[in-house]
C-alpha cells in the first residue's frame, strides 16, 4: 500500500535526521495536541513496517549520494599521517584532525558567564 503524502513526509525528515517528533509535527502539524500524543503518535508511524522500509530506502538513498564520508575522511588523513613524505606540520595537522574524529582529545573546558540578577522580588498573586 503506497504511503499518503503525510505520511512520505514524515518518512522524509526522519531519513534526513529529524527527530520523530519533529518529523511528526513538519508532517502532520500537531499544534493543538499534547506532546505526549506526538510523541506516541510518531512512534506509532516508525514502527509500521510500510514506514519504516520507506525510511531505510531513503536514507540507503541519501547515503549512495553522499559526496564525502567519514570514511573516507580518515582514509585521507591516514594517507597523509602515514606517507611520511609531507610536510612535518601536515602530518602533525593530520594526526591531531584524526584525533579529534575519534573522540581521543581530552573534553575541553567550557566557561559560561551570565549576569544573574543580585536579587529576586518575589510578586505574590494574594491580596
């Protein structure tokens, strides 16, 4: 049975990486429903299997079409990590990019500064 257009919609965005209830609600609306309802009903979609086969198709078709892959990313890094014959500062450039890619730099600090009021009037709503 072919999907209706909400329904190919909602196959679309999450086969471009859209969470369910994002692709739910650009598909469907939902602006009057609870988010507990999206939520359920866009799980209901993801696990027909009409729905779900349409997604792997597209994202089987997004993934053939991709121009660069992280595969490829490390294939070239690697390449030129592994020549020898670069510049020293390439290989360093490409070791330290390999690095990053697989998670191996230790986590960075990150310094959040925001100006929180001295005090806090409290407005009761009793009379």
């Amino acid at each position: 049975m072919a999907l209706t257009g909400k329904q190919e919609a909602f196959a679309q965005g999450m086969a471009n990486g859209a969470t369910q209830t994002s692709a739910y609600r650009k598909a469907y609306g939902g602006g009057n429903m609870l988010p507990a309802t999206i939520q359920n009903s866009a799980y209901k979609l993801t696990v027909r299997d009409d729905i779900k086969a349409r997604i792997a198709e597209l994202q089987s078709a997004l993934t053939s079409k991709s121009l660069w892959t992280r595969e490829k990313s490390v294939l070239a890094l690697a390449m030129i990590a592994d020549n020898g014959e670069g510049r020293s500062s390439d290989i360093v450039a490409a070791i330290k990019e390999l690095n990053s890619m697989h998670g191996f730099n230790a986590p960075t600090k990150q310094e959040l500064t925001h100006a929180f009021p001295r005090s806090i009037n409290v407005i009761s709503g009793k009379s």
